[in-house]
C-alpha cells in the first residue's frame, strides 16, 4: 500500500471483527459511542422502550465496516447506507443486516466516501464516521465531504485513533526508541492505524467547518493499559462502569484509545 493511499481492509476484515468486535474493548466502545448520542439525539434516535420511531433518521456510516453500531440504529426503525471501500467488510455486514433483519432499511455502497456526493447520496439526518480517519491519506478533505452530506441542523459521530494512547502504550512498556523517534505507524498487516491522529489536530480542522461541538469523550481509558492481557477481561462489569465515569474526565479522556467527537451542523 502507498504511504498516500487510504487503507482498504479486504485482507483484515475477519480479524478486526475478532479483536475488536467480539470482545470487551468493542463493549466498551459501543457503551461510550451509546451513551454520547443518547445524551444529545436520544428524542430523535432512540424511541421509548416498545415503541416505534416516528419520524425515521436517515443515517450514514461512512466507512462503516460491519455495521456494528448503525446496523442496531436499522432495528430501531431508522434507514441507514452503509459505505466502506473494502468488498470484504460489506460481506460481513450483509451477514449482520441478514441477521438483524434489517436488509430492506440497509443500503450497502461499495465504494470511497470522497466519492459519495458525485453518487448523489447527501441530506443525511446523522453521518457516522467511526475509526476511520486515522486510515485516510487526506483527512481534511475527508472531514468536509462528511459535512457537505449533511443536512443543515444534521448531527455527525466522529471517532479516530490518539496518537497519545500510543506514545503511552510504548512508554509502559519501555520501548523508548519509539517514542524519541515519533515511530507510531503500524506495520503491514497490524491493526495499527497508518495516521494515528492528535486531539488539537482534529479539532482545529473540526473548527473550521460550520459544526458547533457538542461533547468529547475517551474510548478505552485504561482497558488498554492493563499489562497482563488475562487480566483485560477481568471484572467487565466493574471495567465498564469506570470506563464511562472516567471517558470525560481528564486525563484520562486524552489517553483513550479512541476519541469521540460528536457535532452539529449549523442551520445557516
């Protein structure tokens, strides 16, 4: 792959649904991501227990993989495209709307967010783009095709890679070197993004687009820190309660994994 070519995850699509998705650290994420949007969108997205949604959203997942989060947003009522470059994660997604039993409110798009508006998919009520900027050559250009597709008053759900969990995580567990070289880039075939990003970088390229910034929050805190790896699943319960009490919090907001950043467009 080109050091300037945005990642195509057709060779990693099976691993990322079983290091991530399919434990705790995907819990953990999903609760953060949950949690922020019902705190801001819950009238609009999640109806009341037993209830339909009146008025559904029509939502887009920009890059979005498997589906792992919009794809519950379809059971809910709500109408979702689901867009991402790689053949081989709209596999698993079919699977997963297959599942959920949600196909016929699922659109899956082959194809590179950049190039959605010239396929005349925009006027979205919500765009998801989550762990996906990290991967992408041109990350600003990327941010403001994601707002050009929504509508005015639209909300967007931004996460991405921290670079701060990296030069923490080298730290622990004394690889020096690393850290003096800035050598944060993972190696072929790693899950390791090829740009992992700075808070101060993303926001100011946010900043200068018409979005009013709601809340941030840290994805995985401290569950990536914890040395022993038999030890991660420890307590989950406990593990999750922290993980959302301590997600706004400093610092240890900024050494989450993962930041999340949800916005609104400006109604002018």
């Amino acid at each position: 792959m080109s050091a300037h070519q945005d990642r195509n995850f057709d060779d990693l699509a099976h691993r990322f649904k079983r290091n991530v998705y399919d434990r705790l650290k995907g819990d953990i994420r999903l609760a953060v991501l949950e949690r922020d949007l019902k705190e801001f969108l819950a009238a609009k997205l999640y109806p009341e227990a037993g209830a339909e949604v009146t008025k559904p959203l029509r939502i887009l997942d920009a890059g979005g993989g498997q589906g792992q989060f919009s794809l519950p947003l379809a059971q809910l009522g709500h109408t979702v495209v689901l867009c991402d470059i790689s053949a081989e994660m709209l596999k698993l997604a079919q699977a997963n709307a297959e599942c959920l039993g949600v196909t016929e409110r699922v659109q899956l798009h082959h194809g590179a967010i950049q190039q959605l508006r010239n396929d005349e998919l925009e006027g979205f009520d919500l765009v998801l783009c989550h762990a996906v900027l990290e991967w992408v050559a041109e990350p600003r250009q990327l941010l403001a095709e994601l707002v050009a597709l929504l509508k005015p008053g639209g909300y967007m759900s931004l996460t991405w890679y921290n670079v701060n969990s990296i030069i923490m995580k080298n730290l622990l567990r004394t690889n020096f070197n690393k850290v003096i070289d800035e050598d944060y880039q993972g190696y072929r075939g790693s899950l390791t993004p090829t740009w992992p990003r700075r808070h101060e970088e993303v926001t100011g390229w946010l900043q200068e687009l018409p979005l009013e910034l709601l809340c941030e929050s840290g994805i995985r805190c401290f569950h990536d820190y914890i040395l022993e790896p038999g030890h991660r699943g420890n307590e989950p319960g406990k593990q999750l309660t922290l993980e959302l009490r301590l997600s706004r919090q400093e610092p240890w907001r900024s050494l989450g994994r993962y930041l999340h950043a949800l916005s609104r467009k400006s109604l002018a």
